[in-house]
C-alpha cells in the first residue's frame, strides 16, 4: 500500500490562508490503513485546525468533512461535485496520486496536500510501516526470495552481500537487518542457493522514465 505521514498544522496553515470555505477530504484506502486519511483522521484534523486557528484572524474559516473510497479513482469522486461548489479549495488527506487526480477533476478548485506521500510499504507490527517496493519495473523478487535488495538493501545492492554486516545488521544502518542475509536464509530454505551465484546487471534507469504509463488491452 502507499504510506503517508501528516503535515504540520502550520504548514496546512499557510497554505488555506486565502481561502474562507475548505472541504477537508478524507481518502479510505491506503493512507486509512496507515492512521493519516482516513474518516477519523479527518474529523481530528478538522478539530486541530479549530483549535490553531481559534485566536488568530483565520477564525472565520468554514471547514466542511467527507471522505470518499479512494481519490484516485474518478468515479469516486462524482459524488463531490454538490460539495466542491460550497467550497474555495479542497484539503485532500490522499497520497500525491489521489491529490492530482482530484485536481484534474476539479481544475477550478486549488486542491491542497495534507499528507507527504512515503513509500509504498506494509506494516511489519502495530504502528510501524516499512518500504517493500520502489517501483523500479525490473521486479527481481523471484531471483531474491521474495525480499527486495532495492529496498531492503541499504545499498540497495543488486548482487550481495557486501561483506560488510555484523550479527545480521547492516553496517550503514544498525537498526536494519542485512537483506542479503535474509535472501541468503531464505533461498536456503527454499533449496535455491544456486541463484546467490546468479550475476544480476545493472539496473537499467531507462526504465525509469516519467512519467510512466501502462495501457492494458
């Protein structure tokens, strides 16, 4: 899933300034299951802004709440085009992707961000989300055990290990375990060690032209 983290009040501030009416959106997809977009995150933002801006000249600001299945799908948001006339901007809790769509739909309305978007990633335990996948379009997980080195490596080294990890952490960065030595435990218990011998060539970053579209036929 994509996983976000929220601005700063004071960055939200700033940026609905001019505007007197703002629909605050919520998106109920990735950025719910990450506690940052989702119908109580709303609500919450909703009260924070209430309270920052309870003594300053901004106090007269209407705030309107809804939240919508997912933002980057058009067909969701339909259901805003009543809602989007009451208002002078849109204050969106969707990843970047959900943000442009929304402001391709609605070209007449500023939209505004209220998260960073991440990484795409997975929740490891309550409360802690970790990167999994860049996005690189060369998906090697059948070569590796299913562990990414792009994202998992500190180095992000493609043919492993470097030599450099004690205990099964990785020197860079000691909170993280080395991603060669989990591919390594992996494909031993899988009975494939003989891909560890496999030479993978450099990415080729052509691949990463933007932006990038996939057309399904």
């Amino acid at each position: 899933m994509i996983v976000a983290t929220k601005k700063p009040i004071e960055e939200i501030l700033v940026a609905l300034a001019p505007y007197e009416s703002v629909l605050i959106l919520g998106c109920g997809t990735c950025v719910t299951v990450c506690n940052v977009g989702g119908e109580r995150e709303v609500s919450l933002l909703h009260s924070a802004l209430r309270v920052a801006i309870a003594n300053s000249l901004m106090q007269q600001k209407r705030f309107h709440e809804y939240t919508v299945k997912r933002q980057c799908d058009r067909e969701f948001l339909e259901a805003l085009k009543g809602k989007s006339e009451e208002v002078d901007a849109i204050l969106s809790l969707a990843c970047g992707v959900g943000v442009q769509v929304l402001a391709d739909y609605f070209s007449d309305i500023p939209c505004i961000p209220a998260v960073n978007t991440v990484f795409m990633g997975s929740s490891s335990t309550f409360g802690i989300w970790d990167e999994r996948c860049a996005g690189c379009g060369e998906c090697r997980l059948y070569e590796t055990a299913g562990i990414c080195p792009v994202t998992r490596c500190n180095k992000g080294i493609l043919n492993g290990p470097c030599g450099g990890a004690k205990n099964g952490r990785c020197e860079a960065n000691k909170e993280m375990d080395c991603a060669w030595l989990l591919i390594y435990e992996r494909l031993l218990k899988l009975d494939q060690l003989d891909r560890m011998r496999k030479y993978s060539p450099p990415r080729n970053y052509g691949n990463l032209k933007r932006p990038k579209r996939v057309i399904i036929t």
